[in-house]
C-alpha cells in the first residue's frame, strides 16, 4: 500500500516480516543435552560411595549399602568427565546397551516380515469386524491384562513382542499410533505403579525393609485399580477426540512403521495361511513367556525365538531365503534411530557411574529429608524416589539401593517402613514412563514413537497420576499402614 510524506513523496509500506518458530531439537540433542549437564555437574558433585554388603534378597544375591557408611572419596579419586570423555561416553553407553539395541532390531524386522506376510491383517481385520462398535472396550481390558502381567509377575520385557501389535491395531481401529502404543505402555508400567506380587520391586523392598513380604497386597489393589481408571479414561477421551477431527492426534502426518488401514484389512481374508502364522505367532510368545518366567531367559533367547518365528512364517507365506533377508533389512532400518538413542541415553548411567557420584545424589537427597513432618517426609519420599530413578534406571536396582537408607530414615521420620515401600513403587513406576534413562525410550524404539511425542501426549496424564499417588501415600498415612 503506497502512502505520501511529508514531502509529497510517495513511499511504499513494506510488511512486517514474520518471526521464525524456533524447531524443537531433535530428540538425540536433547539427550545428548542431558549427558552433558550431567557430565558438568561431576565437575560440581564430589564423589563418595557407601559400604556395601552381599544379601541374599528372594534367592537372588544382591549388593546393598550399608546405611550410615557414606563416606565422601579421596580428591585423587575423583573423576570429572572431560571433553573427551564426554564423546567416549556416548559409545560407551551404545556398547553397555548392545543388548536391548539389538533386541530392538531384531523385533524389528522379525514383525516387519510378519506385517508383509498380511497375516495381521487378515487377524485384526477378523477381530474388529467382531467388535463392530464396541472397540473402545478393548483400552480397559487390554490395557488390564498388560496391568496384571506387570504387577503380578514383574513382566515388562515378556510383551515387548506385543508392542507393534499394538501400534498397528491402533491405528487399523480407526485412531493413530499412540492410541495403540499407549494401551500397552500404560498397562505396563502402571503394573508397576500398582505392583501387588512383583517379586523385583515389592519383593525386594518390603525384604530389606523388613515388613512382611507382600503385606498391605489390599491396598497396592486399590492403587492398582484407581491407576487402570485413570490410564484408560485418558486413552478414550483421547480417541474420541480423534474421531471427530483426527488432525488433533499428536502423530498427525507421520507415518507409523507398524501402519496398516482399515482399507488393506478387508483384502485380506482369515484363510488357512493366516492362521498358521498367526498360531506361529502365538506359540512363540507363549514358549517366551514362559521362558522367562520360569526358565531365567533373557534377551539371546527372546531375540532368537523371534528370528525363529519369522522364519517359519516366512516359510508359510512360500518366500524365499532373498525376500527373507531383504524384509528383515528394511524393518531394522525403520527403528535404527530409535534403537541407537537407547544407547546414547545410557551414556547418562556411564557419566555418573564412572565419576562416582551417584551414592553421592542418594546421600543428599536422604539427608534433605530430615527434621520434617512426617506427613510431608511421606511425599517428599515419593519425589526423592522419583527423581533417582532417573540416576538409577532399574526397579530391583533401585529398591535395592535406596531402601537400606530409606528404611530406617522413615522410622527417624515418624513415617511407616510399609509406607516407604509404596513411595518407591510409586516413584519407579511412573517415573519409567518419563525418564530417557528408563524403559520408555525402548518402548518408543520398538513401537516407532518418538520419544517428544510420547512426552507431550503423556506428560499431562502424568501430572494426575503423581497427584494420585500423592493422595494415596496420603491415604495410606492415615489408615496406618
């Protein structure tokens, strides 16, 4: 638009520029970021150790430390990550993770193989066309028996095979990728929250607590329950909205790895084929799951009966040993990205263990409990679990470590040892769901999620559900437990 001034002359207006939106960083910066900050605060946080002493907790042996032993370490001993360091780190922790990397490529390729075979397709076709209207009862159920697995048995790693299962139907339903993909992370990690029987986290607590093993299994019932509501009221509200305007999925416009439509699902049809790779499938998490449970397999005989699997499913659909090895290539190529943050984001274990300042962290954030109320200790618990599982990713790990200080810390603090063992579970079940250096980032691995993504669709559910669990250490205060 032209105007005059002062002197007659005409000038052209020009427009405002717009501001360019700052890029969110990628996912491999922010973790890369947090090792740093981690690495700067061994320059800050002098090391020191504990004394510790072999147990037997539940048949296994275990390290735990001695409280009242901490003890900061020699100058000479210290061990501040350098610029160097800092880089070696990051392989480091890619090596310390090859195990769970190459789990995640092998699920990979194995259910890519399976999805090209239209199998799945021809089986959750068969199943919504089942269903019809009433899909939305399978967030609650599924997301239940997902619960159970996890509180009752301490199952996480036994249904990482169900995860692509998951993503696909979630998005087959009619909704997206995290629709799926959050049923079965919930349900896993809220069986954690709500743990009842799980001998990694509730057994190893309550053993060095000292209370009865599996005592208050009542009320860990009730968390359990209120925690299940809340996850699956979350999933359906976010559903429903999806199906009024699907653009408000948090994935919208990405394209999900483990994607199939509604479309495909009718051109496949429940023939004799689909059965027997979809019986092949079943059979084999089957024989994992027990392997697991009552055979001590780990993640060599997971990843093999997967190859396994997909063999004989190839085999099934008649494909050739070339087509075999060029699918399997192409699914591992679809999750390296996540599978290689795993290991970057164990570089956070590596940074701290090598500097020695992670019985330091334990040490202060015990000590800055003391000479408070004991209703306020209560929940001040709750937050000092939840902040060191970020510092120790690991249920059994955790208890094992926190639990000889945080015991007999709650009896000075007027607290109930029974009670500090619902802050521990509380604070490393939720806690799995946020933390890079916890399971949520392989489970975004194996379910193609991004990581953010996951952030933002859960960060708000996790808000209510620490408010919970606030108010159920609360409860548990005031019933006496």
């Amino acid at each position: 638009m032209e105007h005059t001034d002062n002197k007659g002359e005409s000038t052209v207006k020009e427009k405002p520029k717009k501001r360019k939106k700052l890029a969110m960083p990628d996912t491999y910066i922010i973790v890369a970021f947090i090792v740093l900050v981690v690495a700067g605060l061994t320059w800050f946080i002098p090391p020191g150790t504990y004394d510790y002493e072999e147990i037997n907790i539940n048949g296994s042996m275990k390290k735990i430390p001695v409280d009242g032993t901490f003890h900061y370490l020699d100058a000479s001993e210290a061990n501040p990550t350098g610029v160097l360091a800092y880089f070696k780190s990051l392989y480091t922790g890619c090596v310390d993770a090859a195990d769970i990397i190459f789990v995640i490529f092998i699920c990979a390729g194995t259910f890519g193989i399976l999805v090209k075979t239209g199998a799945f397709h021809a089986g959750i076709g068969s199943v919504l066309r089942k269903m019809g209207n009433k899909d939305i009862l399978l967030v609650p159920i599924l997301m239940t028996v997902f619960a159970l697995g996890s509180s009752l048995f301490g199952m996480l790693s036994e249904f990482y095979g169900f995860i692509p299962l998951m993503v696909g139907l979630g998005i087959a339903m009619g909704y997206d990728a995290m629709y799926g993909f959050a049923i079965i992370a919930l349900g896993e990690y809220v069986g954690f929250m709500g743990a009842t029987l799980n001998p990694y986290t509730v057994g190893v607590a309550q053993k060095i607590a000292g209370v009865p093993i599996y005592s208050a299994t009542g009320f860990r019932i009730f968390a359990l329950v209120c925690f299940i509501l809340a996850s699956s009221a979350y999933v359906i509200v976010y559903g429903k909205r999806l199906k009024k305007n699907p653009q408000l999925s948090v994935v919208y416009g990405e394209k999900s790895i483990h994607a199939f439509n509604m479309e495909e699902l009718d051109q496949y049809k429940m023939n004799f084929k689909a059965v027997l790779i979809i019986l092949d499938v079943l059979a084999t998490l089957g024989i994992l799951m027990y392997g697991m449970m009552k055979l001590g397999w780990g993640y060599g005989e997971l990843s093999g009966l997967f190859l396994v699997m997909s063999m004989i499913a190839a085999g099934i659909d008649r494909w050739t040993p070339n087509r075999w090895v060029d699918e399997f290539i192409a699914g591992v190529k679809t999750i390296l990205w996540g599978g290689m943050l795993t290991g970057v984001a164990k570089a956070i274990v590596v940074v701290m263990e090598d500097a020695h300042i992670k019985d330091t962290i334990i040490f202060g954030l015990s000590n800055g409990l003391n000479g408070l109320p004991s209703v306020v200790s209560a929940q001040t618990m709750l937050v000092a679990q939840t902040v060191l599982n970020f510092f120790i990713p690991s249920g059994s790990g955790q208890a094992a470590a926190t639990m000889p200080i945080m015991a007999p810390l709650a009896d000075m603090l007027g607290v109930s040892r029974q009670v500090a063992c619902l802050a521990f579970q509380f604070g490393d079940g939720l806690s799995n769901l946020v933390w890079p250096t916890c399971g949520c980032v392989i489970i975004c691995a194996l379910g193609g999620i991004s990581i953010q993504k996951w952030w933002k669709w859960f960060m708000p559910l996790a808000g209510i559900l620490f408010v919970m669990q606030m108010a159920l250490i609360a409860l548990a205060m005031l019933m006496g437990l």
